[in-house]
C-alpha cells in the first residue's frame, strides 16, 4: 500500500492528521447490501435514501383535547357560547361541521370539514351541550398540518447514516417494514504474544490477562462489526503467519495487537510481508506510535500496538473512521467540541490524546479534567474518562484554555 504517501521514512514521524487522512481515503465501502427488518436496522448503515410515499400526518388533525370550531364563529371578543354537534375520538373521521356549532375533538382525531380552529378544553365551561370559553382565536389554532411533518416524495433518511432508534421510528411513522443497509463488515483479530493469557486461567510468573482481545473485540460490538476472532497468538513467525492467513481469508478487515515493534519477539512485520504489503506509520501522537497498515492477500491489514492504552487510544483514533468508511458511512471522522481546561499541561514534543472527561468548572462551564495518571499502561484511565483531549505537540495548557475535545460517543458512534 505505497500508494498512500504514507512510507515512513527511518526518523520520520507522520502528522497525526495526515496518517488519519490517508487511512481513511484508503478505506472502501463494502459493496454489498442487504434488506432487513426495521428492528434488525439499529445501528446498521443506511445504503439507499429513504423517500416517503405517504404524509405524516396523513390528514389535518387537533394537537389537544377540546373543540373544533370554524374560525369566523370565534373570531370575536369576549365571550363565546356555541353548541355541540358532533364527538370524534381519534381513529375516526367526522362529518362535515355544522356552522355556527363545535365538535369535541380528542389529540390526533382528523379536523372535520369545516372547522380550523381547535379550542383547548381547560380554556372551556361546559353548560350541558353548549360550550362557553372567550375569544378571540386566530385561524390554525392547534392544529397540526397534513404532511407538517414528512411530504410525501421527500428524503426523510441520508444513505450513509448509522441508524438509530429515532430513525427506525420515523420509518415506521411511514410505513417502511425493510430497510436497505449495508451488509455487516467482518472483522478478523488475533492477539500476539507469548506473555499472554486468557482470563479464568491461573496467571504463571512473567504472564498477564490479555486485555486488548477484551477491549478490541468490544470496540468492534460497538461498531456493529462482525468479529471472527482467533484469540491468542504465540511470538513465532509460523504461527503469526498462518492466523494472518485464516483470518484475511475469513474478513473484510484483519486487526492485531503487538508484535508490530521491530524487536525480535515480534513478527507481525515480517509475516505480513510474506503475504502481502506493509507500511509501518511512526505517527507523530502519544501514546501510540507505531501504527501497521498494509494488506494480506488482498485483505486490508491493521496492526495497533500492544500496549492496552495505546491500543485503545488508536482505535478511537484511527482504526473506527476506518472502521466507519468500509461500512459505509458518510461521516467517518469524528468532530472535536470546544471546551474549557481545567488543567495544566506542559508542552510535549508528540501532540497528545489525553483521557479526560467533562465536568462544571468553577465558573459553571462545561469544562474538561484528565486522568491523573497518563501512563500509556494505566489501562484505568479509558474507564474513569469518557473521552479524548487533543494537544498539539509545543502546546501547554493553563485552566480556562479552550481546548479540542473527542467525546467517545462521536470516536465510536
Ligand atoms: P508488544 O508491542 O508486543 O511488544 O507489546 C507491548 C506491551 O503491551 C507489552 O508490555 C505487552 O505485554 C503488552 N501487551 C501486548 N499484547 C497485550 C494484550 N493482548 N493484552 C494486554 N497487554 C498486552
Ligand atoms: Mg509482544
């Protein structure tokens, strides 16, 4: 994958913008798509636009409980008294209203002929079967247009939008039963090192718990991805090797962790080469150097580092928009907020993603504070923060510094 501009020259760091850039340009949709259910569309990929062939609402209907009356009978000063004609609950229609009399009308119930006007019932005396209430009323009043809310012929729904629950409503408010999405992308992963063991295992001395299949396995839930998942994988080339290749034969989409050093423990490079293509990336943030992007057999390749922050880190960072594009999203990149420090920073040399979360500031501000401990293996900081500061490298920060800020709902929606 030269093709990306991206080589990394021996010393040379990549901006963080341009690694982010090129990876995603790099990434392509999935063609496929598929028609499923309007429950089984939460949090799938929206293929094709949504055009309505109806109104919603289909007809005039009132927005209270109360009267339908003709404007020009309530169009006075003072008080009103007008006799009722006729009762329509809502799911039925009524007849044309009688002039000079008003229809008691329940929410959602269609306005009958006639009338254009709706007179709230807490603003009315009953007196047997006449109503008594002060004008005047303006015409339209309560009353909720035909089609106010969706015409019929119009793009209700973008291709391209993860859909979530107020977008199944609005399709069944149209009477869709299916929805056009993008077929689930399949996500291949492994874990390398020989250190590691799975959870519910005794832990021998120089072992630890693989977090990262945990932490990455999840992430890619998050996402709505399908997960093949090859578990642990030992520091050998054969063996690194051949979960390379199950694992591009199975998925859209091949991620490791580990073994992307230049060490002698690890052999994602040199497996991956032996398939494929690879570019290392030393990309120019904290944590999280090194970044792997390549190609085995054709399936496209990332390789995140092994430290379980960092780990983490690049996810939300690089590998969701990548993530989000061969889903086919629109929007795959994320937008930062603008808030306020409540911290001090010194300046580093690596611009920094710092875990942090949003709290009131003294002055009553949407402000944000960051974890106390910033070590890229305190994997403590990713649950304590509910998101990512953005600090250029050179840049200190003084409490009341605006500050960019990644919320991981916008890094992972
Ligand atoms: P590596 O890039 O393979 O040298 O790993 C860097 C650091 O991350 C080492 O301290 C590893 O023990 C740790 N590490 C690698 N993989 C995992 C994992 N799956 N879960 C937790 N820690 C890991
Ligand atoms: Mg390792």
């Amino acid at each position: 994958m030269s093709g990306c501009g991206c080589d990394s020259v021996k010393g040379h760091l990549t901006p963080y913008a341009d690694a982010l850039e090129n990876l995603v340009r790099a990434a392509v949709p999935v063609p496929e798509t598929e028609s499923v259910g309007v429950f089984d569309a939460l949090g799938r990929v929206l293929a094709a636009p949504l055009v309505s062939r109806v109104d919603v609402p289909p007809a005039d209907n009132s927005a209270m409980d109360g009267y339908a009356v003709n404007a020009a009978d309530v169009a006075s000063a003072g008080e009103i008294r007008l006799p009722i004609s006729q009762r329509i609950p809502a799911g039925e229609i009524g007849a044309p209203l009688e002039p000079g009399t008003a229809a008691r009308i329940f929410t959602g119930a269609p306005i009958p002929e006639g009338a254009d006007v709706v007179i709230m019932q807490e603003r009315v005396r009953r007196e047997g079967d006449v109503i008594v209430f002060t004008g005047p009323y303006a015409p339209n009043t309560n009353v909720r247009f035909a089609a106010e809310d969706i015409a019929c012929g119009s793009e209700i729904l973008e291709r391209g939008m993860r859909l979530r629950a107020q977008e199944l409503g609005v399709a069944a408010s149209i009477g869709s039963v299916q929805m056009e999405v993008f077929r689930r992308l399949r996500v291949g992963v492994f874990f390398t090192g020989d250190e590691l063991v799975e959870p519910g295992q005794a832990l021998a001395p120089g072992q630890i718990y693989d977090s990262n299949r945990y932490t990455i396995v999840g992430l890619l839930k998050t996402l709505g991805c399908e997960v093949i998942d090859l578990g642990i994988v030992g520091d050998t080339f054969e063996q690194t090797r051949s979960a390379l290749q199950t694992a591009a034969a199975e998925a859209d989409l091949v991620i490791t962790s580990g073994g992307v050093s230049v060490g002698e423990e690890d052999h994602i490079r040199a497996a991956v080469e032996s398939l494929g293509s690879l570019d290392m990336w030393r990309v120019k943030i904290k944590p999280g150097k090194p970044l792997a992007f390549g190609q085995v057999n054709g399936t496209p390749f990332l390789g995140l580092p092994g430290n379980p922050v960092a780990v983490f880190v690049t996810f939300c960072l690089f590998v969701s928009p990548y993530i989000k594009r061969m889903q086919g999203l629109a929007a795959a990149q994320a937008s930062p907020m603008q808030v306020r420090a409540d911290f001090d920073w010194t300046a580093g040399k690596r611009r920094e993603f710092v875990r942090a979360k949003l709290v009131e500031n003294e002055a009553g501000e949407n402000a944000v504070q960051i974890y106390h401990h910033q070590g890229s293996g305190v994997l403590a900081s990713t649950t304590w923060s509910d998101g990512l500061v953005n600090i250029p490298d050179g840049q200190a920060v003084a409490p009341g510094d605006w500050v960019e800020y990644l919320p991981y709902t916008r890094l992972l929606a």
